[in-house]
C-alpha cells in the first residue's frame, strides 16, 4: 500500500513531483519512483517510519538514523 498522490502531497507541501522528491529525500523518508515520475510513499513510512529498511528507497541512511552528539562517555566512571 502506497500513499495517494493527494497525501504525498500534502506531506511534502508539493505538487511537483521533482520537488516532493526532493522533500522526501530531506526528510529521510523512503520512496519509490513510479513510471510516471512521481514518488510512492510506503503506508508503512508514515505509520511505522524507518521500519521499512528493504527496497528501492532513495533517501540516505544517515538521515534516518538520529545523530549523536559527540563528546566523552561518562558512564565507565560510574
């Protein structure tokens, strides 16, 4: 199951296929492009997002995945 255009749509704040592929990419959210050149939204992105890891998916893997912060490890001294 694919969201319909209206909702990727509405997610992205777009109408424009090139521009809410961009946004989905942004986002870190995984997609698909379709024949017609617009994006196909897994359900599973908005209702479960970053569950689905296999696929076509075009958004970067380091943007779904939360940054840490970098800076020394306190916990061993506990």
């Amino acid at each position: 199951m694919f969201l319909s255009r209206e909702q990727v749509e509405e997610l992205t704040g777009y109408r424009r296929p090139s521009s809410q592929i961009k946004q989905l990419r942004s986002q870190g959210v995984h997609y698909f492009v379709a024949a017609d050149g617009y994006p196909r939204v897994p359900v599973t992105q908005v209702d479960h997002p970053g569950a689905s890891k296999r696929g076509g998916g075009n958004a970067p893997s380091a943007a779904a995945s939360p940054k840490k912060k970098a800076g020394p490890d306190f916990t061993a001294l506990a």
